[in-house]
C-alpha cells in the first residue's frame, strides 16, 4: 500500500494530557456528554516494547517537530509484562494524522520469565513478519518497556472513539540482554486521553472536544519515557 493510501485511510487524532487528580472530572465529562459516549470494551492493560535505531532517530524526529514520521513497536494486552503474542506495529504519523501496519506474532520462544534474551525475541519478531523486514532490521535497538491501563469510549453514533490511559509505568530496556520488568523508572503520573476519527469526521470531532476539561497537548508515550530515563 503506497504511502497516499495509507493517508487516505488515516484517523484524525487529538490528545490531552492532565494528572492523575483531574481523572474524576474527566470521566465525569465523557459521562454527560452530548454524544452519548459509552464504553467500548473493558479496561485492559496495554504492554509495548519500543525499538528505535541506535542514535535514537524516531526519538529525534518527535521531538524536532518533523511533520511525518515513525515509531516501531511490539505491542500485547493483558496483565503480564513480559511479552506474550501479540503484534508488532510500524506506527506512522502525519501532522494530526495516524496510521500503523501490524503484523500479528505467534510461536514467541518459551523461557524462563526472568531471562527471555532480547537475541531471541528479536528472532522471533522477524520470523513473524512476512514483509516490510527492513523497518525492524532498520530499528534493532530495544529502548523502553511501557505498559498502562486504557478505558476505551465509542460515540452514540460510533464515529469518535475515546481512550483513557492511567497507570503508566515504564522499563528501560537499554543495554540489557534481558527484557527489564524489575527495575521500574520513576515518572510523572499523568492521564492521556486521546480522540479520535476518520479522515471524514474532522467537523464533527472538533465539536466533541468542546468543553473538554483539559488542555490539548502533543504527546508521546514514547518520547516522554526516553526523555525520563535520561532525567531521573
């Protein structure tokens, strides 16, 4: 799929971010909200490894401003931090547009939780991708370890949705031929909520973002985490 199609196809995306103190207020807004927002699916965690090259060039070109640009990662769900299947993500962005190609993977190597060696995950993720090999082999350097809880909204009419994000804790993954789930980075607990829509509906999400009780802010999860890890 050429890069034009995968724009086409691409969400309009808006986030905030607030602290953990405005959380009620919040929820309290998506409650009454005109739209009849609802719950979408239950609450679950959300786990991601995040690889980038070894100069740091997706983490350089978030915080330079460049209007497109691309993260990789390996993302699964549920409790446990240590990677389960799941798939991995080339995440793309353009100004407020986001798409991402992912890649389902299965078969990932049996170990002890405590010694799953970086070599053999990074196996196993090339073994599951059938295309686009080169954008991994162009990312190798595992940096972070993030995981949070995400509540997800969908309006009455199912054409915005709402995620809540808490919880966020991260792991530097840096020089270590273990994943790291033990060594915990200390960071500022903040709220991301972020909306989101087709292309089409870029009227329309800017009428349900009235009101909110947070500010707009570009936010990365990612960006932030590396920043943290070079600060405290």
């Amino acid at each position: 799929m050429s890069v034009l199609n995968e724009l086409n196809n691409a969400r309009y995306e808006v986030k905030f971010v607030t602290t953990e103190e405005r959380l009620g207020l919040l929820l309290k807004w998506i409650r009454l909200h005109h739209a009849r927002l609802k719950p979408a699916y239950n609450d679950r965690y959300i786990n991601n490894i995040y690889f980038d090259t070894y100069n740091y060039f997706a983490y350089t070109e978030n915080i330079s401003g460049v209007s497109t640009r691309s993260k990789v990662r390996y993302r699964w769900y549920g409790k446990s931090k240590f990677p389960e299947e799941g798939k991995l993500e080339f995440k793309c962005r353009r100004n407020v547009y986001g798409w991402k190609k992912a890649f389902p993977i299965k078969n990932l190597p049996v170990l002890d939780n405590s010694k799953i060696l970086f070599s053999a995950f990074g196996d196993s993720l090339l073994r599951g991708l059938k295309e686009d090999k080169n954008l991994l082999h162009h990312n190798p350097h595992p940096v972070i370890l993030n995981r949070y809880k995400r509540k997800y909204f969908i309006s009455g009419d199912g054409k915005v949705r709402i995620t809540v994000d808490t919880n966020l804790e991260i792991y530097d993954q840096r020089y270590k031929p273990y994943i790291n789930v033990i060594s915990k980075t200390n960071i500022p607990q903040t709220i991301i909520v972020e909306i989101k829509t087709d292309r089409d509906n870029r009227e329309l999400l800017s009428k349900v973002i009235n009101g909110i009780p947070i500010r707009v802010s570009r936010n990365s999860k990612y960006v932030n985490a590396v920043t943290c890890l070079n600060t405290y």
